[in-house]
C-alpha cells in the first residue's frame, strides 16, 4: 500500500507541475483565458498532491503501523480537504460575487493545508511513541518474570504465568486493603 500511495502522489505533483506550466508547456495559449482558468482551477485543487508526496516519503520508511494510522488521516481528513476546494475553486461553494471572495479562497485553502500538515504530523509523532510506550510496558513485564538462564532477559514462556501471579498478588493486596474492583 505504501508504494501506491507514493506512485499516486509523485503522479499528482507530477500533475501540479503541468497544470502551474500550462502556458510555457504550451498547453494553452497565453491569450486563451478560458483554457489558462481551467488550468489555474486545476492546479489550485491539486496542490494538497505535494504535501501527500512529502508525508508518504516520509512514511515510507518509518513502519507499517505508523504509515497505516497516517493513511486512515489521509483518507478522511485528504478527501474532505480534496472535496473543499474543488467547491471552491469551482465556483460551486464561493462565487465569484466579490473582491473578498477570492481572499476567502486563499484562506480557506491554507487552513485546510495547514490542517492537513498539523493532523500528519501529530499522526506521525503518536504512531511512533505509541510504539515506544507499548515496547516500555513489555519491557516492564518482562523485568517481573524470574531471569532466564542468560543473564539480563527475560523468559517469554513465564510471561502469562508471571502476568497471573501478578494479578492474583494485586488482587489480593487491594481485597486487603478493601478497594474493590481493578488491578493497579
């Protein structure tokens, strides 16, 4: 999964390059209004396509698990981010009434960017430490289980035996101390 979302975000900034150069191209003809804001309205809808490539590069090499919980945001939060500025760009959700209009554009687009980047990150940073606190507490479990005959690690086969003692042992310490339900 992660090489198609990379070959889809190289094709779509590849994409944004021949949209923002429809002129020099030669795709349009400089006089041609019609043909260039067809092109500017393509090229403004799809410049969320290079934040996704920079995610996915990054994603690409950090873990599966990781990239999965990145690519659950980017489904939601990409496609409602997709689906705003098509409205907009199109004329369908801001017409062009006004002067404000096409400041309101702007803004709307870059708070949807600027939402998509801050949400990537976050994603990113809580699918690496979840990773770290998950890999502290078996460590932790471990650490209470009796030493295997190599020094310093623990024994894999006790860890359900140990997990049961320490349960039961809690529960019997909190039964005495009268707190009732849970294990601390």
């Amino acid at each position: 999964m992660k090489i198609i979302v990379l070959l889809l975000s190289i094709i779509g900034t590849v994409s944004v390059y021949l949209t923002r150069n429809s002129v020099p191209l030669e795709f349009c003809l400089a006089t041609d209004k019609d043909c260039r804001n067809v092109y500017d309205s393509l090229e403004n809808i799809l410049y969320f396509v290079p934040l996704v490539l920079v995610f996915s590069l990054i994603t690409y090499w950090l873990p599966v698990r990781v990239f999965n919980s990145w690519l659950k945001f980017l489904l939601v939060w990409g496609s409602l981010t997709l689906l705003v500025t098509t409205l907009i760009h199109t004329g369908y959700l801001l017409p062009d009434r006004d002067v404000y209009s096409n400041g309101l554009k702007t803004l709307i687009t870059f708070l949807m960017y600027g939402i998509f980047v801050i949400g990537s990150i976050i994603t990113i940073v809580r699918g690496i430490n979840r990773k770290n606190r998950l890999a502290f507490r078996y460590d932790w479990l471990l650490s209470r289980c009796p030493a295997s005959p190599r020094a310093g690690t623990g024994n894999l086969q006790c860890l359900p035996t140990c997990l049961c003692r320490s349960v039961i042992r809690s529960s019997r310490r909190e039964l005495a101390n009268g707190v009732k339900g849970g294990v601390g």
